[in-house]
C-alpha cells in the first residue's frame, strides 16, 4: 500500500485526481444513503456532516499545528451570522448583479472566516499553552454575546429567523406557495387597480375647503336637552312585574283554559322514534338510501382515494421534496469539498510545515520555516472550515442566534476530535457520527430503563466525560491512533 501511494505521490497531478476521487466516492455513497433513508434519518446525516466539516478545521489545528483551540464555535458563529445577514438584506450579488442565492452567501461566509481567522491567528501566533487556551476561550464567550450589543443588526438574545435561500432553480418553501395562493397581499400592487381608492378631483380648493368645514360646525340644536332623558314614568312599576296569580296552579292550566285543547293523539309514541333500521348498517347505508357514486368526483377535489392535498399543481413546488434531504445534500457536498481540501493540504508540502513547528519551533525556524506564519496559516484555514460549517447550521436551523453557538458547542467539536482522533481526517469523521450517535445512543437507553428526567437529561455529558478519560487514557491518539497502534503490534509479531 506505501509502494502504491509512494507511485501515485510521484506522478504529476496524480495525488489530486486520487483525492478527487475519494471524495466523489464518498460523496455518490453519502447522496445515495440520504435518498433511501427516512428524513429523521437524514438531519442526523446533515449534522453529522456539519460537524465533520468543523474537525477537519479542528484536525489541522490542533492535531498537524499543535494549538489548543476552545473557540471554534464561535468561528461557526461568523459564518452562520454572515450566512444571515447576506441572505436576509442582500438580493443581488455586489458588482456582479447577478441574482442572490445560498451559494454566494457561502462565498461570503467563507471569506468572513479567513478573515476573522488572520486576525484571531495574528494573536494566538505569540501565545502559547494555557494562554492560548485562555484566547480561544474568551472568543467561544465573547464573539456569540456579540449579538446582544447590537441587537437591531443581530437580532439580540432571540437570534435571526431566516427562510433558506434556496438556489435559483431549486423549490420555494410550501408555506409561502399556499400563503400565495390565499390572496396573499402584494405590496407592489397600487390601491388604484383595484377601485379601493379614488384621487381628489382637480377643481378642489382651499376655498371649498374652508367652506366644507364651516359647514359641518356643531349649533346648538345638535345637542341633547333635558326633553331627551328619561323620566320617571319610563321606568317599570310593580304592575308591570308578574304575580303568582299569573302562573299555572298545581291543578294544571288557568281555568279559562281549555283542558281538552290537548288530546292523547298530540303526545309523541314510540312509533315517533328511530329504530335501528333508520341507521346505517355495517355494509354501508341502507339500502334504500345509497348514494349514487358519480355525486362524488375524485379528480373535481384533487384527491386520489384519501383526502390529502395535491400540492403538484402550484408553481415551484414538488410534491415530493424533504426539505432534511435537501439540508443533508447542501451538508455533504460541503464536507466532501471541505474534505478534498484539507486532505490536499494535510498531505501536502503545508501539512509537512504544520508538522515540522508542531514537532521542534526552532528546527523548522532552522531550516527556513517561519513558526508564525504556520500558525496563523493554520488558524486561517481552521477558520475557513468553521465559517464554512457555521453557515451549514444556519440552513439546518433556519436560524442564527447566541443560543446556537454556545460555548457548549466549542467542547464538542474538542471531545469528537479527541474521541476519533486528532492527527486524522477520517478520525474528525468518526468524530462527527460519535456527536451525533452517542447523545442519541444514551437517551434511548435512558428512556428504557425509566430513568428520571434529571439524570436522562445529564447522561449524555457524563458519557461523553467518561469517554474522553478513558480513551486518553487507553488510545491517546484517539480511536483512529489505537487502531493504528495495535495494528503495528500485530505487524510487528
């Protein structure tokens, strides 16, 4: 296998098509999977995705550079705040004036990370240990409160709402399509279309005007006087008011009433009643009241057999659209370009830099690399994939807010690094499904046994403490470096 890579390596342009080709691989099993699973399954496809875009970031970083990072939540919270804010208030693309859509708006996000990466990575290139722990974390706290200082930009405490941009040519959401169809309100259209309003006529005049309000002044007789009120004498007296006399007696009706009026044949019998042969049976209805079958036409109600609503008909709709199979497809086509990307740069001629610093600083300061400039090359391009990954969990939220970028999502992305393996791009993979599994896994298993809802609700980060103290201590390399390790005790046998 070494001989192979050792070939491929050597020939021009062949490292690139051989990554190409793992990612397309990956990439056709991936589109393949989320068209057969169910849509439940294919949100956890989409986070699953997600994370892996972030710990391929993650990877670099930490793993190849030798940094330690607490904040790369808060790097996903520039992508997905510029994701956003270009999408809610930006219709055409500057300069170009091409039509906005989903894509630009990740062109844009992945800009605001590298830039926002160039000046983190400015500082964190001088710092070292526990104090570039201490940097990273304060931007995991700071950069999501953000939005609370400007909350009118932001959106404060409550975040953004946004409907995804989907690309031109893809489908509009169903809400909006029936919203449309029910007479929707078009603000672009005038009151004059439709009657509702009718302009002054041109001979108006102040003068009119002025006589128009003289006219219309209150006098005198338009107020009310005593004659309008009520008296005395319109209010009910005790001989307007019903006496015992007035009712029927224990003996029946008034004797002026005519006893006789009502006979047996005014009462109700029990021919007067439905009986069950009224009703219909289990075969249907009776039989002397079918209904003809033509009374009731299938295609006039745009159903077929059942009642449910043919949404075919309206314009950019399809039917069968799941919005989780789209959310999962804009999700793993980003992780694998994510993915192309970083295995490219891990295995080339700047993964060997990272490594170089990350080993001996003053080697590789020895030999002409400059340790600086490969940290901040590596907080960059961390950057890149956290902005890029942000912007992958706005679309999955519909939403942006402090609550979705919290501090607890740095830790994460930290332990599925440290679980899978922090020297490998398939260790961030097997990072991701464990973000996703595990919480997943613990609940199930909780709600089995009857567990209380206090300790349902704080299994999942016990777990995943327990997990990251046992595999530090049993695979330091995470699961893809104890892998790696026992199978060179077997080879070494």
């Amino acid at each position: 296998m070494s001989k192979i890579r050792g070939l491929t390596d050597r020939a021009p342009g062949s490292r690139l098509v051989t990554h190409a080709v793992i990612a397309l691989v990956i990439f056709g099993i991936l589109t393949w999977f989320n068209q057969v699973v169910d849509p439940l399954m294919s949100y956890y496809l989409a986070t699953a995705a997600m994370y892996a875009t972030a710990m391929f970031g993650m990877t670099i970083l930490v793993g190849l550079s030798g940094q330690v990072s607490l904040g790369n939540g808060a790097l996903m919270a520039v992508g997905g705040y510029i994701f956003a804010l270009t999408s809610l208030n930006w219709q055409t693309v500057p300069i170009l004036g091409t039509p906005w859509n989903a894509v630009w708006s990740m062109v844009f996000a992945a800009l605001g990370g590298v830039v926002f990466g160039l000046l983190v990575g400015g500082i964190a290139a001088r710092l070292r240990g526990p104090y570039l722990a201490g940097l990273t974390l304060g931007i995991a706290v700071g950069v999501p409160a953000i939005a609370n200082r400007f909350p009118g930009l932001l959106g404060g405490e409550n975040g953004l709402m946004l409907q995804v941009p989907y690309p031109a040519g893809g489908y509009a959401s169903l809400e909006s399509e029936i919203g449309d169809t029910e007479g929707d309100f078009d603000s672009d259209a005038g009151f004059e279309d439709e009657g509702l309003y009718e302009e002054l006529p041109d001979d108006f005049t102040d003068q009119q005007g002025e006589e128009f309000v003289q006219d219309d002044f209150l006098t005198e007789d338009d107020f009310l006087t005593e004659d309008d009120f009520l008296t005395e004498d319109d209010f009910l007296t005790e001989d307007d008011f019903l006496t015992e006399d007035d009712f029927a007696t224990d003996e029946g009706f008034e004797a002026d009433v005519d006893s006789g009026a009502i006979s047996d044949d005014d009462l109700l019998t029990e021919d007067d009643f439905l009986t069950e042969d009224d009703f219909a049976t289990e075969e249907g209805f009776a039989t002397d009241e079918v209904a003809p079958e033509e009374e009731f036409d299938e295609e006039a109600f745009g159903v077929e057999g059942d009642l449910g609503a043919d949404v075919s008909a309206l314009d950019g709709v399809d039917s069968g659209f799941v919005i989780e199979q789209w959310q999962a497809s804009v999700a793993v086509a980003v992780a694998c370009i994510v993915g192309f990307v970083a295995l490219n740069l891990v295995r080339g001629r700047q993964g060997r830099v990272w490594q170089a610093v990350r080993d001996d600083p003053i080697a590789a300061a020895v030999s002409g690399i400059s340790p600086s400039g490969s940290k901040v090359s590596a907080f960059v391009v961390s950057s890149l994939f956290a902005a890029l990954a942000g912007a992958v969990f706005a679309q999955i939220l519909s939403y942006v807010g402090p609550g979705a970028f919290t501090l607890g999502l740095s830790l994460s992305l930290l332990v599925g690094i440290v679980l899978g393996g922090r020297n490998s791009l398939i260790g961030a993979m097997i990072g991701a499904v464990i973000l996703v599994w595990l919480p997943e896994f613990v609940l199930s298993l909780a709600s089995d046994r009857g567990w209380e809802d206090q300790i349902t609700n704080n299994a999942p980060n016990f777990v995943y403490g327990l997990a990251v103290v046992l595999v530090v201590l049993a695979a330091p390399g995470g699961l893809v470096g104890g892998v790696q390790s026992l199978l060179k005790r077997i080879g070494a046998r």
